[in-house]
C-alpha cells in the first residue's frame, strides 16, 4: 500500500502536532507521546519518513514486534529482527540477517525488548553475496558447494527462504530476502535464463538477468547490535513504562548518544504531545454501528481505509457499503485518492484508528468480521484435539499452539492494556517462559495427545525445536503423498484380472 504513503505524509504535515512531533525528534535526547495503540504504526512510518533517519522499534516481544512490523509494512518498508534461539530455523536466519543488512539504509527494525542483548556477527561478514547473471558460465556443482557455503540447505523442493534445490539442468533458489524463489535453467554449464516463479503453483512471475544471493547464515557472535545502527538511530519504546522491567532484568541500557521515543496512552491529559488519534467507536460484528461510522465518516469528508485481505470477506463487506449507498473503491495502481472516499484493500494489518485531524480512518478486518473457529476435519473431531470450551482444561494439561509448540496450561487471566481489558490464556514454555494468548485466538491451541502416558517435553519460545518439528512431518507428509500414487497403482493392478 506505499501507493498512500506520500498522499499519507501530505496531509500528515498539515496535522500541527505530528509535524512538530518530527521536528522536536531533530533535539537528542528523549522524547514523548501520547498515541493509542492502533495508531502507532502509522506514526512510526509517517515520523521515519518526516526525519529521513533509521528507526528502531521496541515491543514488549517478539511476538509483538512482529505484529508491529507487519503493520508498518502497510505503510513503509520495515523489518522484524527475531530473537536467536538456541537454534536457529531458516526463517529467522533470513529475517535476522535481512534486518540486519536493512540497519545501513534509513529502514525501521523491530524486534522484542530481550532481543536488544544478543550478539551478531561482524558487519563486515555480511557484504559477501553471490553474484549471478545469464549468459554466465558456472558448473551446477561450484553452484551448489557456493550455496551450501552461504548456509543455504538442499531440499527437494524449495519451500522457504534458505532452500535449493537441484532436478537436472535447473537450479531453484529461494533467496532469503526474497518474496518468491528463483528458477535458474542451465544449457550445459551456461546460464540460460532466470526467472522468480510461485513455489506453489510452479507459475513463472518474471524474469531477471542478473542476481545477488545474499548468504542465509553467518558464523559468529562477536557484537552487539548498536555496532549495526547509526549514531542518528532513534529509538521508540512501544510503552517504556510496560517495557522497563524487562530491561532492567535482562540488564539492558541503551546508550545515552541514542536519541528515544516513548509512545504511550495515558488516561488524562499530561506535558506530552497529544495527539489527535482515536480508537475505533464500535466492536466486530456490530454492522448496524460499522454503516453508521462509515456514513458519518463520508459525510464529513474522511478516507476511510478497510484492510479486508480474505477475497471473500471483502466482496462481502463491498456488496453491504453498495447497500448502504457509500462512495467505495478497491485499491489499485494509480488510483485518485479523493475524499470523501471509502477504499478496500487486501492488505493484512492487526491495527485501527481514527484521526479526526487528518479526516483518515484505518479499519483492519478483525474490527469487522467476528473471528470464526477453525473447524476440524470430521477424522479428528472424535479425538477432541481443538479446545472448544475451556472447562475442559485444568491447569497443568499440556496443550500445543500451532506457531510455538508444546506448552502447560496454566488457567485464564485477565491483563488491561491500553485501558482496554481483556481475557488471555496463560501457556508457559521451557525456561518458565510466558506467552499470553487472547481467548479470541483460542483456535490456535489444542490439546496435547502424546503416543504414550509419558509427559511430554515442553517448547522453548524463539528456537528453532517446534519449526523443525513441523518441517519434519512436511516433509513426511510430502514423501507419503509423493509415494502414494505408485503404492494405488500397484493395489489396482492386483485387483485386474488379465
């Protein structure tokens, strides 16, 4: 969506306190502002682009920062820097490596409070790419014995960032800061053509002449991160006052040459820049309210952006605005951004906001559709794996998230942030290690189901235990399913009489 940004920035510098905002973050020293949480993205983006400095963003976790930066990216270009692990997968070696090259551009970093005290290796060990073009000479064996020393892994079939793969005369890449992989097609030891296609569909997209494949992983822990960033990178807290504790336990300092930004809610009026932001006035499913914002909003000349990414659930939401007589476009290259208008994309955000200042309002779509359940197929439902109603939890059962593995359920708490409160599930992980899931998101947990009465191991958060073990049954998934066919053709011939 950066086809908004300099639209964005244009109306941002009429908006007095954010341009004196950017201004005052010119001044070293720390900084404060009043914003409510939906809106900080879009702060953090507007403000980078105002100063033309690097940022980087503090969240409470990584899970956070990540949402953060996912956000961001509605916006401008940001990058998430992962905690290491004790291991690491493939993905956070090219999410860590890729954040960690983007420090020496004006980019956003963000990333969790403890992630501020791990080690990296050298910069200098970073500027060591692979160069390749077509029309170039190179035997499929240097290629490969090249790859594997840039800590890329040899796979059948390239599925994420740091794999290769090898079927004849053609060589499949997916470069850890890439969107799609590379398809490099050999005539004898020339490089004939190159070309990005769709892992899934195996569809090519287009074709490069010439590319530098980054290395997936770099040995070495020799520095910190502040021998990355700039002596003019600013700092933004999330919150300082939630995130102090941890840095104070984890014996974490930022330096005092480091410029700061606190980013905070406050309940009453304070010496802080206030700023004009606004939650959303309605919850998720209440339509009758959703089409009485919508209505006010274009009466009095706002944009009004929904962030609707399921194709189903936008053409849903697009037939209701026609219902309700509402000027409405979907977003698409070159497009007049006139108020008052209400335009639909299919981007992914986690955040909301109104700005009366501004007249803009930014919808996500889980602001708008209640979140269905996912259902089960019908062979696992008599195994009663999904957690449907927590009263068939007690504390101490281990249960599995789908993106962090084996934790113990430890009951249900409420936490109140940003002045909202709201129902979590307390899961913890090796270490004693706590995450805290919204029981809105309560699909995401089942229960743990072990192949004996034996207590299972539990997971470290940010290591690479639980991504492998996914990838392993990917992988045992794809054989089976690769094996199949021939294994149905065999039974089929038994059956035929000759």
């Amino acid at each position: 969506m950066f086809i908004m940004l300099d639209y964005l920035i244009k109306i941002s510098k009429k908006n007095k306190a954010v341009f004196e905002l950017a201004q005052q973050l010119a001044l070293p020293g720390e900084h404060a502002a009043n914003v409510v949480a939906g809106a900080r993205p879009f702060l953090i983006s507007v403000l980078a682009t105002l100063t033309k400095r690097p940022f980087v963003v503090v969240g409470a976790n990584d899970e956070r920062a990540k949402e953060l930066s996912e956000d961001i990216n509605n916006f401008s270009d940001a990058f998430f820097l992962p905690r290491a692990g004790e291991s690491e997968s493939p993905e956070t070696r090219s999410l860590r490596l890729q954040a960690l090259s983007a420090t020496r551009r004006n980019s956003i970093i963000t990333l969790g409070a403890v992630t501020l005290k791990d080690k990296f290796p050298l910069p200098s060990k970073l500027a060591k790419p692979l160069n390749i073009k077509t029309s170039q000479q190179l035997k499929m064996n240097t290629l490969a014995k090249k790859l594997v020393d840039l800590g890329y892994e040899r796979e059948y079939q390239v599925e994420m960032p740091g794999d290769f793969s090898i079927r004849g005369n053609i060589c499949d890449i997916f470069p850890v800061f890439a969107k799609n992989p590379l398809r490099l097609d050999f005539f004898g030891d020339e490089l004939d053509s190159m070309r990005y296609f769709d892992h899934l569909d195996q569809r090519s997209i287009k074709t490069v002449s010439s590319y530098k494949v980054m290395p997936c992983s770099v040995d070495g822990s020799d520095v910190g991160l502040f021998d990355y960033l700039s002596p003019d990178t600013l700092f933004v807290f999330e919150d300082y006052s939630l995130l102090h504790s941890t840095l104070k336990d984890e014996e974490i300092a930022i330096p005092k040459d480091y410029s700061s930004l606190d980013l905070t809610t406050l309940t009453k009026k304070s010496r802080l820049n206030m700023l004009d932001f606004e939650e959303l006035p309605f919850k998720a499913g209440e339509f009758e309210n959703i089409a009485k914002f919508l209505k006010e909003k274009q009466e009095h000349g706002y944009l009004v952006v929904l962030n609707i990414k399921e194709d189903g659930k936008r053409a849903r939401l697009k037939e209701m605005i026609d219902s309700w007589h509402l000027v409405n476009e979907e977003m698409r290259p070159n497009l007049a951004l006139i108020k008052p208008l209400i335009l639909l994309t299919a981007e992914q955000s986690n955040s909301s906001f109104v700005s009366p200042n501004q007249k803009i309002a930014f919808v996500s779509d889980k602001d708008i559709f209640v979140r269905q359940l996912a259902q089960l197929p019908k062979n696992l439902r008599s195994g009663n794996l999904r957690i449907s109603n927590f009263e068939d939890l007690k504390e101490g059962d281990f249960v599995v998230h789908i993106n962090h593995g084996i934790a113990r359920y430890e009951g249900l708490t409420s936490r109140t942030i940003d002045g909202i409160t709201r129902d979590y599930i307390r899961l913890v992980y090796a270490a004693n290690d706590k995450l805290f899931v919204p029981v809105t998101e309560m699909d995401r947990i089942s229960r743990y189901i072990g192949a004996s009465d034996k207590e299972p191991r539990v997971s470290r958060l940010d290591s690479k235990q639980w991504a492998l073990t996914k990838k392993r049954v990917k992988r045992s998934v794809r054989t089976q399913t690769r094996n199949r066919p021939s294994e149905t053709i065999c039974r089929t011939l038994k059956k035929q009489r000759f």
